[in-house]
C-alpha cells in the first residue's frame, strides 16, 4: 500500500472498553486510533492526568498511536454562550492532551443552529468563535480540524468553504466526510473540488440519500473511489479515518442531534468488530483497485 497513506478509526464504534478496541485495532494490522470514547466516558470530559495514567500508558504497550481527538468541540448551540465558555476550557485542555499523546489534529465542529433558523445568519458569529478556538490552537500549536456534519453551521460546502477561508488560519483545516455531504445532499465531486485546498483529513464513511442510511465504504454515493484516486494522484499524504456507522454503538449519544438509528440500521448482522473490520477491509480493496487499476 502507499507508504504516504496511513489508516486509523473512530475505534469506540468497536467497543466502549478500550482494551478491547485497542485489541481489534492491533489484530487488524492499523497502527493508529482516533480517540474519542475511552470506557465509556468521551475524551472532552477527560483531565490530562486521566489520559497520561489510564490511556496513554494502554496506547504505548501496543504501540498504537492516535491520528486525531475526537473533540465534541464546536456541538453546541450557537447562542449557547455558557456552553461556549466551557468548551474553549476544554479545548485548551484537549490541546495538552494532544500534546502528550503526540498528536496535531483535533477534530472540531461549527455549531449547532436553531432548528427552523436560516444558518447564514450565523455567520459572523460562527467565524468569531472559530477565530477563538483556532486561537488556542495556536497557543499550543495544534491544528484544528472542521468536520462537515448535519445540523451544524458548516454542513454543506459552500458554507465549509466561507468558514475555512475567512478564520484563515493555518491552525484550522478540513476533514472531508464523504456521508455527511451525502446526507446533506450535497454532491461529494462538487464539495472535493470547492474544499480540497483546505483538506488535510478524511474521514472513510459512505452513505445513500433513499433513507440517508450509512453503508459500507464504496457502495455508497460518497464517490470514494473516485475522490480517493484524485486525492493519492494528488500526492496526499496523511490519514484515511474509518468511521464506519454500520452498527449502533455507546459513543452515538455524544454525536447525533437525531436518532441515530434513522441512519444506522442495525440490521447487518454484525457487532462493533466486525463492522469495523469490513469497513477496513473494504478501504483496503478500494486503495488496492485505485493502485493496480487506477480509477
């Protein structure tokens, strides 16, 4: 495989216990997780002292290192000042986390808007606070990553685009979730070709838009053969995240405004393992496809 290319996962979709993700992630061959549930209890409410005595040392003995934090950072509410208060408490604490784990990218999101509210209203506030996370991504010299999810801010492109160009930060950069944009129903060429300057993450998740279902990476409409060719043509280099979504699992409480049942139909006879195990499977024929045959 394309030594430029590394593969890591929201590995709390395999279990809530972390000796068991760690166990799964180990006997697959990745050498990387995404950190986000650990036992149960989500990485924002961790102190550094919890990670450096209970997560740390469990990573270094099987040599897993971690590709980014999955941060609930930026899942409130717009008007939510209280709760924006909080999060930039946390945030800071993140980037220690960060730091010791020696990881650079922390996964964030744009808000929460008002349900029946038009979103470009939001926009200046949206920037102004993004501005202030990116601030204390920089103290720490830590990068920031904006993921384009439902119900927030920036779900779509266009919007993806104003936010990465206007905070103009080289502390805040893009993820490209292939479902999420489908969810949206957005087209997933058209978002690469407007976002892919500001693109140093991907996330390997697809969906289809009959009943917004997620589905295993390639059978979906994310286009992620295709878009996965033209990013390696383009010499990307960096992470390939596999956040699966093909079975219910504990950490969904933190994620998801909606049930997420609606889009994770549990339905395809397998546990949290063997959902992440064929999603890693089916990343490693698509990059096998894109390497031998070209797309």
């Amino acid at each position: 495989m394309n030594n430029d290319l590394l593969i890591s996962g929201f590995s709390d979709e395999i279990s809530s216990d972390f000796d068991i993700q760690i166990e799964v992630v180990a006997k697959l061959g990745m050498r990387y997780i995404s950190l986000r549930g650990i036992d149960g209890k989500n990485i924002g409410d961790f102190t550094v002292d919890e990670v450096k005595e209970n997560v740390q040392p469990r990573l270094q003995k099987a040599g897993i290192g971690v590709s980014s934090i999955g941060s609930p950072i930026g899942k409130v509410f717009i008007n939510d000042e209280e709760g924006f208060a909080k999060q930039k408490l946390m945030l800071d604490t993140l980037c220690q986390i960060a730091i010791l784990l020696d990881c650079k990218y922390i996964r964030i999101f744009s808000f929460y808007i008002p349900k029946g509210e038009v979103p470009d209203q939001y926009k200046e506030e949206v920037i102004r606070k993004l501005k202030e996370f990116s601030a204390i991504a920089e103290k720490h010299n830590v990068i920031l990553l904006h993921e384009n999810e439902k119900d927030i801010y920036g779900d779509i492109a266009k919007r993806c685009c104003e936010i990465l160009k206007e905070v103009g930060s080289a502390h805040f950069k893009g993820i490209f979730d292939f479902a999420n944009f489908v969810q949206c129903g957005e087209d997933t060429q058209e978002c690469f070709n407007l976002l892919k300057d500001e693109i140093v993450y991907i996330h390997i998740k697809d969906a289809v838009t009959t009943d917004h279902e997620n589905v295993v990476c390639g059978t979906g409409e994310g286009k992620i053969p295709e878009i996965l060719s033209q990013v390696i043509n383009n010499g990307y280099k960096g992470f390939l995240t596999l956040e699966p979504h093909l079975v219910l699992f504990d950490s969904l409480k933190d994620l998801e405004l909606e049930d997420a049942a609606e889009v994770i139909k549990d339905n395809k006879g397998l546990d949290g393992a063997g959902g992440y195990k064929l999603q890693y499977e089916a990343l490693l024929d698509i990059l096998k496809k894109i390497e031998s045959e070209g797309i």
